[in-house]
C-alpha cells in the first residue's frame, strides 16, 4: 500500500510552499523507505519551483539534499537495514544499462536519462517528489551511506553541494602543487573552498567582495579577492590551474579564461537562467578550456561522504523550521544565508 505524509508543495510556478499531503509508493523487492531527518535547501529548488530553468511539474516538492534514517526495507535488499543513516541526493533512478551508468556515471546517464528526484516523471509514469516531506521510497542502488563521522544536519547539504564540487575538483586533479579558485562563497562556494583544501590544493575565493573574506580564510582559502576590483584581473592573470565558478549570474567567462595558466581549465557548476557568451580567443591563445560538470554518480558521491567524514567536512548550515522555508527563498536570493539552508524535517 501508498503511505500518506506530510510535505511541503508549490501549487504552481512561483507559488508559495504549503503544507500538505503527498502519496509514497508500496517499499518495492529492493526499495528502502527513509525517515527524513533533515532536507537542504538548495538554489536549484528555487529555480524549478519558480520555472527558472523551463516548464516544470506541479504541485512540486523539492528537496534533493536528503538525510535520514532506514525504516523498512524490501525483501530483496541486501545493501541496507533498519536503522542506517543514509542520504538521497539529486536523482533516484536512471537506465542502468548504458555505459556511463554502467561506468558509475549515472548523472550522465544516456539512456532513460537519470530520474531527477523531484519536478520529474518516473518510470512508474507517476512525478517524482522530493526532501521536502516526513519519508521517501528510494531503490538501495540509489541511496548512499552517512558516514558516523557526519552528523545528518550538516551531511544533508553534501548529497548536492559536496558532490557538486569534490566531482570536478577530483576530476580536473585537485591536489598538492595546484592553484584552484572557487568563484563564489556560497551553499556551493563554500564545499569548494573547504573540499580543495582538504586536497591537498593552494586555493582561493574570486567573491563580488570581500564582505566574506574572514569567513573564506577560515573556511581554508590561502587568498581572497573581490571580483569588483579591476585589479584583481590584472595581478591575478594566468595564475590557476582550476577555476570553479559556483555563481548563477552571468559572468564575463572572458575575463576569468585570463586568470588561467596555460591549459587550465574554468569549470561551471552554477546554471545561469540565460546563455553566456565568451571570446574564443583567450581559449585558443592558451590551450584553455571552459567545462561543465553535474553532481557525481553514486560510488562517487559515496567516495565524498567517505571523504568529508575523514576530514571533518560538513556543510555550514542554518537550521531553520518548515515554515520559514518561503522566508529562506527570499534570503538566499539575497545571498543571506551562511551558508546552506537545512530544514528540519521535524516540524512538517
């Protein structure tokens, strides 16, 4: 049988989130169904609740940054029982059959494409519904573990902001003797700079200004500059090997292809509503590339809890009650949040 829960749902585009009910299906041969302890808010639940990104599905719950606590299992699960701590990050299903799922790369999956969390059709044919809300039903090969050394709180915002991040800055070798820039200090800006560090790398924050370089240089950046400043670009070109831009505005790419060595890369993780233009030239004069990178597939995003754990990496986070969600919208628009949003899932 379904089971009733308590959720919070957009009724249509850029409606306010309510209270109310949504149906999760029967626990499957080898589904899991989660307690949910705790949900990040994440800037990608406001561009799709407010059709930033395009047409979307309502009523929509969001929430794909999902941590919490095994309550049943299926008779077929082998990887979960009772009483684990796990999480749930931006999809819950993909073909399973091409090569990158194959390849662990479910994020690209090109077959069925990945089943997104929320805001999309399943293949039962019936919409995905996300973190926000009491319980979920996900399949095992979906779900990964929280590690003792992460408390749920802080782990929630990692299972879309950490992989985010530790994807490309493993991907692109972050490590010891590399000069990586995070463009940004926020939800995702702030896992950068904490996760390049962690690596092993020489890092530093590009921000508007330098209203956060405390918070940067604790956080573990060796440098700070404000992007305001036209000098920052001249006293700071080709210095990266890796540049991550976190940001969902509109940046000049041009100017920051500048700032890297010969064959550096600038990798977007941010999605801007509107398309970005740039000079090739500062590419083709340096061998430079701009790239983009999507969250990581399960093993990968196992391998960053693993790895946050060990170091003692969790999200900064402001605790907040379900219904100051809509208030938490507004604050992160106006970049008012230090530094994720995580809703206890207590009080829906």
């Amino acid at each position: 049988m379904t089971t009733t829960v308590a959720a919070y749902a957009a009724s249509t585009a850029k409606a306010p989130l309510k209270r109310t009910t949504i149906e999760r299906r029967e626990v499957g041969e080898h589904d899991v169904l989660i307690d949910i302890k705790f949900a990040g808010i994440c800037h990608s639940d406001i561009h799709q609740v407010r059709e930033g990104w395009g047409t979307a599905i309502f009523p929509m719950v969001p929430g794909h940054e999902i941590a919490g606590v095994v309550s049943e299992v299926g008779p077929g699960v082998t990887r979960y029982a009772v009483g684990d701590r796990v999480g749930v990050g931006c999809f819950v299903d993909s073909c399973r059959e091409c090569d990158h799922c194959k390849a662990g790369l479910e994020q690209y999956c090109t077959g069925t494409g990945m089943v997104q969390t929320y805001n999309y059709i399943g293949k039962d044919g019936e919409p995905t519904y996300g973190g926000y809300s009491e319980k979920i039903v996900v399949d095992e090969n979906y779900v990964v573990r929280v590690p003792d050394g992460l408390s749920l709180d802080v782990a929630a915002p990692l299972l879309c902001a950490g992989i985010t991040l530790y994807s490309p800055l493993k991907h692109w070798g972050t490590g010891p003797g590399k000069k990586v820039a995070i463009v940004g200090l926020g939800g995702l800006g702030h896992m950068g700079v904490k996760i390049a560090h962690a690596l092993g790398a020489e890092v530093t924050v590009l921000s508007q200004s330098l209203r956060k370089q405390d918070d940067g240089l604790k956080l573990g950046a060796d440098h700070y500059h404000a992007t305001s400043d036209p000098k920052t670009f001249e006293e700071l070109a080709g210095t990266f090997d890796l540049i991550v831009s976190t940001v969902s505005a509109p940046l000049d790419f041009s100017a920051y292809v500048n700032l890297l060595k010969i064959e550096g890369a600038l990798v977007n993780v941010g999605a801007p509503e509107r398309p970005i233009s740039v000079n090739v030239f500062p590419l083709i004069m340096g061998r430079r590339s701009i790239a983009g990178s999507a969250i990581g597939g399960i093993a990968e995003t196992q391998e960053m809890l693993d790895f946050c754990a060990e170091h003692g990496l969790g999200s900064e986070i402001e605790l907040i009650r379900a219904d100051q969600i809509n208030e938490a919208y507004e604050r992160v628009l106006n970049s008012d949040v230090r530094y994720r949003f995580v809703i206890d899932t207590a009080t829906i």
